[in-house]
C-alpha cells in the first residue's frame, strides 16, 4: 500500500512539472512572437506596399489599354458612319499612326486624335492620311514636343476650318495666303484643297516633328511615348482578365443594391 501511494505522489509530481515545462515552454514562444511583432508588421506592411503598388501599376496599364481601345474604336466608328470604311481601311490610319510615332516625338495616341478629328469634319480617309504628317509639323513647330492632346485637337480643327474656306484660322497665326492657293482651297474638290493645305504648312513646318527627335526635349518625349507603349502592351494581356472579372462580379454587386434598397434599416 505504501508503495503504491509513494507511486502515486511520484506520478502527480512528474504531471505537475510537465505542466510547468509546457507553461514555461508558452510563455517563451509567448514572448519570441511578442519580440517578432515589429517584424511581422513591417513585412506586412512592406507586402501591402508591393500588393498595392502591384495592383496598382495593372489598373494603370490596363487603363492605357482601354484608352487607347476606345481613341481606335472612335476613329472606326467615324469613318464607318461617314464613309462606310471598314476595319481593314482604318487600319491604314492606324498604321500610319504607329509609323510617324516611330519616326517622330508625337506619341500614337495624339496620332489618332488628329486622324480623328479630320474625321469629324467629313473628310475621306485619304485626305486624312495625307494632311496628318503636315499637322504634326505644324503642331510640334507650335507648341513644342510636349504638345497636349488637346493642342492637337484645337489646331486641327482650325486647319479643318481652313479647308472649308475659312483662311481667318490660318492668317491669324500668321500664314500668308496667296489667291491662287485661297482659290484652290476654296474651289478645288477634297484632295485638291488638302493639298494645297499641306504645301503650305510644309513651306514653313516640313520635318520640323521628326528633327525635334534630335533635342532633348525631344529625346524625353520619345522616352515617354515607349514607356506608354509598354504600359499599353501590358495593360493589354490583363483585359480579358478584367472583363472576365467585371461579368461576374456584376451581378453579385446587383443583388446587393437590391438587397440594400429593400432593407434599408438592416444596411444601417
């Protein structure tokens, strides 16, 4: 009987020190994890800053992308609703575009802003295609390699205005036109009076957009239109993915107005 109490007082002793061990054991990995903390703050913190920056940078480039889907779908639709042109003729444009953005500092996108533009005014693709490099030069000559989309919007639609025989666009930025040229302007069919719009941009501007390639104004202009560029490849390959995305997440968010409007004292 003795020995199986002494049996028993050892057994509750040797309980009671692994309980201790093992308290002793928390309160260590209690405190190691108190000391980590700092630490697992900053890699959280550090791990939102890349997650954000991350996500951030795609919402940039998949906005680039989808602006510059809709400047290409705009010129489409113009020239379809005025023309009837199709994709494929478009497409002449758009190349075009992509061209003289290779050749000069005037990024694709404002490209395709003065294409379109043209386009508003009714004329047939090939008069646009022709006047679009004088445009440039006149542009860049004018308001330097940072031009906004803007100044090439305005400036165009001045030189738009000229080919509808309007000359007060042109003589009140101080081009001088001769009769004969205000009379081929004025009576000659598109093509003619574009023409004769483009001989007289190019006796003062001609080059002046491709040679601003050799300053460094220029230089940093050319820098940013292929970072653009980049941006705009990129932005590309995560559309789908968006679209994919918005389709269905759609109507999961359609739901829960529905459900907000009919319990409005629940969504308080």
């Amino acid at each position: 009987m003795e020995h199986a109490i002494t049996y028993i007082i050892n057994a509750k002793n040797q309980t009671d020190q692994a309980f201790k061990e093992v308290e002793n054991n928390a309160k260590t990995l209690n405190n190691k994890i108190k000391d980590l903390q700092p630490d697992f703050k900053k890699m959280a913190t550090i791990g939102g800053i890349a997650f954000g920056a991350i996500s951030g940078a795609i919402g940039l480039m998949t906005k680039k992308a989808v602006e510059a889907e809709s400047q290409e779908k705009r010129l489409l639709e113009l020239l379809k609703t005025t023309h009837g042109a199709t994709k494929e003729q478009v497409n002449v444009l758009l190349d075009q575009a992509g061209a003289l953005e290779k050749v000069g500092v005037v990024a694709k996108s404002n490209v395709i802003q003065t294409q379109s533009q043209l386009a508003t005014f009714d004329l047939q693709l090939e008069t646009i295609r022709k006047l679009t490099p004088a445009i440039l030069d006149y542009v860049t000559a004018e308001k330097g390699a940072s031009a906004t989309t803007e100044d090439f919007k305005s400036m165009t639609n001045g030189l738009a205005q000229a080919l509808q025989g309007n000359f007060g666009s042109l003589t009140r930025v101080g081009f001088v036109l001769d009769d004969e040229t205000k009379a081929l302007i004025s009576n000659g069919n598109e093509m003619e009076r574009a023409l004769a719009l483009v001989e007289v941009l190019n006796s003062t501007y001609k080059g002046f957009n491709e040679n601003l390639k050799n300053t460094t104004e220029g230089s940093l202009q050319v820098f940013k239109n292929t970072m653009e560029n980049l941006s705009e490849t990129i932005g590309k390959i995560f559309i789908p993915a968006l679209n994919s995305f918005l389709l269905a997440i759609t109507p999961i968010i359609e739901k829960i107005a529905e459900w907000v409007e009919k319990n409005p004292e629940w969504t308080k």
